[in-house]
C-alpha cells in the first residue's frame, strides 16, 4: 500500500505508469514529438522533442529552456514521458522543433496561475500548440486542447519514451 503521502494522484499515475512501462511497446520520439509527463493527477506538463535526448519547454518562470528528461520531470510525480505515436510508431513535426529551438533562451509572458488569459501569454501547451502550427492562441491551453487540434490525423496514442531509469532519476 502506498504512504498516505502520495494520496490518490500519486496512485493513479504510478498505475497507469506501471501498465504503459510493462505492459505497451515503448518508442523513441522523432524529431518534434510531443511530449508529455504528468505532475500532479490529471495536471500535465508539455513540451517538443528536439532530437539528442533534448526537449524543449516553458518553465512556469517563462523562461524556454533546452532541457533533459530528468530535467522535465523535475518537480513532478511523473515516472514517465509520454510521446505522441500513430500506432506503434513515434510521429514528429520537424517544424515544431526547429520553431521551439528558435524560443530557446527567450523569456515569455507566462500567467501567474497556469492559465493564459491576455493573448501575449502562454502556458507549456500553448506553447507547444504555437510550436506545432505557428500560431499564438491562448486559448489553447490544456493538453486537451493539443489532442482536439491534432489525434486522429497527426496521431492516435500515447506511448512511454524508451528511457533508462537512469536517464529520468
């Protein structure tokens, strides 16, 4: 039984972690896959693969920043990184990438509670959506929103990047 610490989310990810780790193929993302990990319950956090075990992403500091897996799961409860596959594959969007690796370094107007209300301002996912189309909507600021504008057509699943252990902890 798990210490009453971790309470239910803790739970509840640590199941589905265990299930998507044992029991799915794993992947290795492509070239700006979407990625995702989970930080408290139903909370996620977003950001684009870049190639060479990099990911891009938006820090609650605005800050954009090239960061490792152990870094983007920093902070969280999250076991594992999700990665955006069609089928059993792995899909990417070059495009998103290399428009993620041109913010790296800036600094963002990032909302004090999480969630974007003026049109400068993002969150991780919008971030990642501007990414994948080029565009900034505020608007766009869950993962639900990533997957409303892009499953079915661009992907169809989530599996769990392919790391070592050592590579996350």
């Amino acid at each position: 039984m798990l210490p009453l610490i971790f309470g239910l989310p803790a739970a509840l990810n640590l199941a589905e972690s265990f299930i998507d780790n044992v029991l799915r193929d794993r992947v290795t993302p492509k070239l700006g896959s979407i990625l995702y990990c989970r930080l408290v319950g139903p909370t996620t956090h977003t950001g684009i693969y870049v190639g060479d075990q990099q990911i891009v992403e938006l820090l609650g500091s605005g800050e954009v920043k090239l960061s490792s897996p152990k870094e983007f799961i920093s902070g969280t409860q999250a076991v594992s990184i999700y990665v955006a596959c069609k089928g059993s594959e792995a899909v990417g969007f070059a495009k998103a990438a290399e428009r993620a690796r041109a913010l790296v370094g800036k600094t963002l107007d990032y909302p004090t509670m999480g969630i974007p209300t003026e049109k400068h301002e993002r969150n991780c996912h919008c971030f990642v959506y501007e990414c994948l189309t080029g565009e900034h909507d505020s608007q766009k600021w869950t993962l639900l929103d990533i997957e409303n504008k892009f499953r079915g057509e661009y992907f169809d699943n989530w599996r769990v990047w392919d790391l070592k252990s050592e590579e996350l902890f």
